[in-house]
C-alpha cells in the first residue's frame, strides 16, 4: 500500500498522525447562568484553548419578563411600575422617555418644576448606577475593598432619592405630564411646600460634594493602581465605527471616542440650561471605559449642584383628563440612561392602554458586541470586558 | 533537640509533645491571623466585622466558622477521583505543618535544628503544589482544572525567585540552619533587611504571596472568573482543611521571611531565650498584616503578567543579588 503512496502524500498522512496523536482538545466551558461576575444570568458559551477564548457564544433570555407584551393589557400610568423594573440599578432613569413618549402623543406641557425635579433625580440614578460600576468592576478584577467604598457613598444617593420618591430602586414616582404630588393632594399649588422633603438641597448638595470627593477617592485608590491598569489597559479595545455598527451607546459608545450624548440631542429633559462635558475615552479599551464612567459621575454631580441653585416654583403637573386615554399614533422617544440609549416606541389605538409597546434598552446592544469582541482575549479578559461593559441582565431581556 | 527538662523522655512522647506542639501552633497562629483578616479587612472597607460570637469584638469568630464547617456534609462530586479528591486537602496540610519543624521560636525552643534547615523548608513547601494541582484535577469541574493548572503555573515560576532570594541570606550567614542564621544576624547587630539583603527580602516577599495564592496573585481561586477554583467542590471539613493551610501557610511563610529577614527571635536587648517566641510572633503579625493590607488594597493580577514579572523581573534580581552577595561576602 505505501508504495502507491507519492512520498508528499506520505508525509501528509504521517504529519496527520502525528497530529492527531498530538491533539489537545479545546475546553468548552459554561460561564453562567450563575456565575460570580455575570451581572445576574447571562451564560456564556465559550470555548477555551488552554486560557485562551477561541470562540463564544452569549446565550440571554433567562430574565425574560415580558415586559413588552405584560405592557399591552396595562393602562398607561400602570406601565411606569414594570418600567422601573427593567434597568433596576437605575430605576427612575428608565421612566423618564415612557413619560415623555406619552405626553408627546397627549402633546401635554410639562411644568418647569417638574422638568427640573425630573431631571435631578435621573441624573442622582446616574450617579447611583455608575457608583454600582465603580464598585463592582475592582471586585470583578479582584481587589474587594473599592466595593464597600463606592456602594457607601451610593448609599447616600439612595437616601435622596428615597427622601423625594418614598423608593430606593423601584421610585414609580413619574405621573404623565408630570411628577407625584405630594401625599393627599392633587397638582394644587398649595401643596407645594411638600413637593421636594424639607433640607432636601441642601442634602443633596452636602451629597455632591461627597461624590466629588469618592471620585477622588477612587483615583487614588483604583485608577492609577499598576496592576489595575495592567488589566484594563489595552484590554478589548472596541473601535469606534465597530462600537457604532453594533448600536452600543451610552458611556461605552463615549469611551471609543465618539461624543455621542443625547442630553445633548435630544430635549426630553432641560439639559440645555446646565453645563456638563461630554467624557469620551481614546482607546475604547477597558480602562477606557472605567475612566469614562468615573468622569461621568463628577460631570452629573455637576449637573445636580447647578439644577438645585435653581429649582423653578410652580405647579408639580399639568393638567390632565382623569381618564388617560392616549390619541391615536405612534411615536419614539429615546434617552440618554446611565447604560445607554433607551427608547420607547409607542403605537396608540386612541385607548387607554398601548396597542404595541417596544422597549429599546442600552444592554442589549451593548451586550451584542460580545462575540466578536472576546474573541482572542484570555478567561480573565472575558471578566474585564464583560465588567467594564456595565450591563444588567433585566435591561438585556426586559 | 529540646531540652524541656533537665530529664531523659522517652523517644515517642518527646515526638508525641513535639507533634501536639507544631499542631498547637500552627493553630494558635493561623487563628489569630484570620480573625486578624476579619477584622482589619471590616475596618478597611468602613465594616464592623465580627461582632457577636464570643462577647468583646467577636474573637470567637474564627472557631466558630470552623465549627460551621464541620458540620456540613462533605460532599464528593459523582464525577471526582474520590481517592485522589480526599487525599488532596490532607497532603496541602502536611506540607504546610512540615514547615513549622525548623522554625526557631528562640535558640532551643525548634522542633528539630536542621542543618539543611531552610532547604528544607523550600523542599517541602514546594509539595503543596501536588495537593493543589490534585485537587484541581480530581474534582471532575473545568473550573477546578483551570485553577489547579494555573496553582502549579504558578507556584512553579515563583519557586525559583523564592529559592534565589533565599540564596543571598545563605551566603551572607553561611550556614542553612535556621538557628544559625538568626546568630548570624544577632552577631552582625542588624537583621539581613537592613545589613545587606533588602532586595531579597522584597522579592522572597513577593514570591510568597504567590506561593500563597493571595491577592494580587490568587489566580487559582480567582472568586471572579473560576468561582473557587480548586476549592469550589470542596465542602465541609475538607474545606476547612484547605483554609486552615491557606493560613498555616500564611504564618509558616511570615515565619521564615521573619527568621531569614527580619532577626527571627531576637531583638536588641531582648533576652532571646526568654522573649524569643514573642518577638517572633510579633514580627511574624507585621508580615501578616503588610499580606492582609495588600490583599484588601489590591486587584488581581493576570497569567502572562504574573509570569512575566517572575521570569522576566524577579528572577534576573535576584540572580543579580546572589553574585552581589556573593562579591561583598569574598571582598570583605
């Protein structure tokens, strides 16, 4: 037989059984659905030569709520109790664009004060889902300490926002064409007193100053750490017209190097009359991405202090019909969260409850760059990236 | 070697104290040191720690976690090596305790004076690698596999700068028993970390966390990527087992980095027959703490940056250091 064999074709045959004598099988390994460092219940398919990611595969869904089709049989104010539910690290953030979306169909001017209270408390989520970052992603490389520091000074975020809306997570605290009155009574304006809990700037200016000086805090303590920057530095760089393809948005987009903000698009919100920077990272690496992040939490800071200076009188709401009932049309309205873009896409039948209702949420793109962007890196890469990319699993699967 | 009394004891019962006394203190150092853990890592992350157990400051916390433990079922995974998974606690514990026979708590109070006694410290602390990489690969779990392979990864790069540095001292004191190079310090007046060998003391430092698997090297129980690592089948008293080691470990190593470094049991102006063991002791909490504080400060490094600093800085030091030693102890 070997001598029918050219001698090319025989050492074909003798390099394969060397080979295959040789072979070292990859390592297909489940990250998640439990898993320490992802975020709730995302699993990860990935398959492993020696440390190194070959490939992988997200798998999502066991978050599943329903929420779009749960919104098709409630009434419009009842929606902004699921809605709060899905991005839960930054509640009230994600009822803003729903209200908005509403009042634009209902075309109802919302009250200066209640802009502004709006704007105030979405920017204080922010600031709590960033502190949520800062915390966990030194946990998720390793160092445990940032955790208690930045979860500390979150707590005191919370307190603010618990004194205004009664909750921490879950506030509920947005009507259509404005926010809650004060308790027993309507859109009075002898309310009013009530409407913001007594000290409350002046709390929430002792507050900044204490964000301002944890984001110091964390510099010294995690930013410039060799070995932090070792992990990140370089890590998954995401370039910016790949981070545009694949719709990622919010502090990622920014930390690829586009100044994509829509504070600054869009007027859901009074941006307009505050100063902020828009941050934007180089490299669209890790670290990148953390510093982004971090900058962000001094930039809203900023936002809050000059918002407080001037908090304009009036009433909390406007005038709405008892029965809100939503006219016939469509409309998306979309916002700037602490993780990204999310939209609402509203269709009206003209009833009192929504005939389609489609959530676009920042995880989900965010979460679809995944595959090609671990590609290539090593286990402790795949934690770095995933970490940095802040996501929660119930804005991924709403 | 003990003369405890003046009498002649029978071979086995002096074999029998000498056992309970390494087990005594293997166990009154390493609780101490994780309660120690408990408590200043609450303090450095705005916690109050243990509280309750025990009445003032919760100091029975670290008993009562032990005791926790023994009460949990010891679970074997279906698809373990059963045999090789039990073994694997016990023979990391052996290779730890081995280590606490030549350490001298003052000129006579050490179980055995070696004259290859650091030799043989670094001979049998290396078997601890064997129990991790057993563990790892006994206990039918990718996680545990990845995280035994990188322990022995690991622990094999970070043997050599260990060694290395260890070198530097031996040639300054001249001899490889540890009573004798304490006496050698105590002759010079200063301990090695001042006369002579603070580069080596840095890097035996470091190796040690990595020999240790503590932060910034713990790799292979990584919490983040591989839940546990080696341990993550491990329950009960096995577990225990390994955690015990992990701070048996701690105090062995701060003991002999003490002892090689640091002066071991003496002190200036310290009787070192009579205040030896708690000068030691003492140096070995400073040791404890500086691993407790980076362990609470730090991030975790990752496998190609841990190898590089080993392969590419701290072996080239501490060769460097050895011929420098070496130079200064024939010039001078």
């Amino acid at each position: 037989m070997s001598q029918t064999l050219d001698p090319r074709a025989a050492a074909h045959v003798s390099e394969v059984a060397v080979s295959v004598e040789l072979q070292t099988p990859g390592m297909t390994i489940n990250l998640g659905p439990q898993h320490p460092s992802t975020h709730g219940v995302l699993r990860l398919v990935a398959e492993l030569d020696g440390e190194r990611v070959v490939n992988v595969e997200p798998v999502i869904g066991y978050m599943h709520r329903g929420y779009e089709k749960l919104s098709e049989v409630r009434t419009y104010p009842q929606i902004t109790a699921l809605v709060n539910r899905i991005d839960w690290v930054s509640g009230f953030a994600n009822e803003i664009p729903l209200m908005v979306a509403v009042e634009r169909l209902m075309e109802i001017e919302v009250p200066a004060r209640a802009q502004a209270i709006r704007l105030i408390l979405t920017e204080l989520a922010r600031i709590s889902n960033h502190l949520v970052f800062l915390s966990s992603y030194p946990l998720e490389l390793g160092a445990s300490t940032p955790l208690m520091h930045a979860l500390r000074e979150r707590e005191h975020v919370l307190e603010l926002i618990e004194g205004v809306t009664g909750g921490r997570f879950h506030p509920n605290f947005n009507r259509i064409g404005g926010v809650k009155p004060a308790a027993g009574g309507g859109s009075t304006q002898k309310k009013l007193a009530q409407d913001l809990p007594q000290g409350f700037l002046s709390e929430t200016a002792a507050a900044m100053d204490r964000m301002l000086a944890i984001c110091d805090d964390m510099d010294t303590l995690v930013t410039g750490n060799e070995i932090f920057q070792a992990r990140t530095k370089g890590v998954a760089v995401v370039p910016p017209d790949l981070a545009l393809a694949y719709g990622v948005s919010g502090p990622n987009l920014r930390a690829s190097g586009v100044a994509f903000d829509l504070r600054e698009h869009e007027d859901y919100l009074p941006y307009d009359k505050y100063e902020f920077d828009v941050v934007t990272g180089e490299n669209g690496d890790c670290f990148d991405r953390y510093q982004v992040r971090l900058e962000e939490v001094r930039q809203a800071a900023r936002i809050v202090s000059q918002a407080i200076a001037d908090v304009p009188s009036g009433p909390l709401q406007a005038k709405v019909p008892r029965v809100i009932k939503v006219p016939k049309g469509e409309t998306y309205v979309r916002a700037e969260n602490p993780k990204g873009e999310m939209g609402y896409y509203i269709v009206s039948d003209g009833g009192r409850i929504p005939y389609r209702l489609k959530i676009r949420s920042a995880s989900f793109s965010n979460l679809s760059i995944l595959p090609w962007a671990l590609k290539g890196l090593l286990v402790p890469d795949i934690i770095a990236l995933l970490g940095s990319l802040d996501f929660v699993l119930g804005d991924v699967d709403r | 070697m003990i003369p405890l009394v003046a009498v002649e004891i029978n071979f086995y019962l002096l074999l029998v104290l000498k056992i309970l006394a390494i087990t005594g203190v293997m166990l009154g150092g390493s609780l101490p040191i994780i309660f120690g853990e408990l408590k200043i890592s609450a303090h450095m992350q705005s916690r109050v720690g243990p509280y309750y157990a025990g009445g003032r400051w919760g100091w029975a916390q670290p008993m009562a976690d032990g005791l926790k433990f023994f009460q949990k079922e010891d679970l074997v995974p279906a698809a373990a090596d059963r045999q090789v998974y039990k073994l694997a606690p016990y023979l990391l514990m052996v290779s730890t305790l081995a280590v606490f026979v030549i350490i001298p708590f003052s000129p006579d109070l050490i179980a055995a004076d070696l004259d290859l006694g650091i030799f043989f410290a670094l001979a049998i602390s290396s078997l601890s690698t064997l129990g991790v990489l057993m563990a790892g690969w006994s206990s039918g779990n990718k996680y545990s596999l990845i995280g035994g392979l990188r322990a022995a990864a690991q622990i094999i790069a970070y043997e050599l700068p260990l060694v290395l540095a260890v070198i530097g001292v031996v040639i300054q004191a001249g001899t490889l028993s540890m009573v004798g190079i304490v006496e050698a310090q105590i002759d010079m007046g200063v301990p090695f970390l001042i006369g002579g060998q603070a580069v080596a003391f840095v890097i035996f430092f470091i190796a040690s966390l990595a020999e240790l698997n503590r932060t910034p090297f713990d790799l292979p129980i990584a919490e983040s990527e591989l839940v546990m690592g080696y341990l993550t089948e491990y329950s009960g008293f096995r577990f225990t087992t390994f955690f015990l080691a992990e701070y048996a470990g701690v105090v062995a190593i701060s003991a002999i980095a003490s002892t090689l470094f640091l002066g071991g049991y003496g002190f200036w102006g310290l009787d070192s027959a009579l205040f030896g063991p708690f000068v030691l002791a003492a140096k070995v909490g400073i040791l404890a703490f500086l691993m407790i504080w980076i362990r609470w400060t730090w991030p975790r490094m990752r496998e190609d940056q841990l190898q590089t600093l080993a392969w590419k800085w701290l072996i080239p030091i501490s060769l460097a250091n050895i011929m420098v030693t070496a130079i200064f102890k024939v010039v001078f």
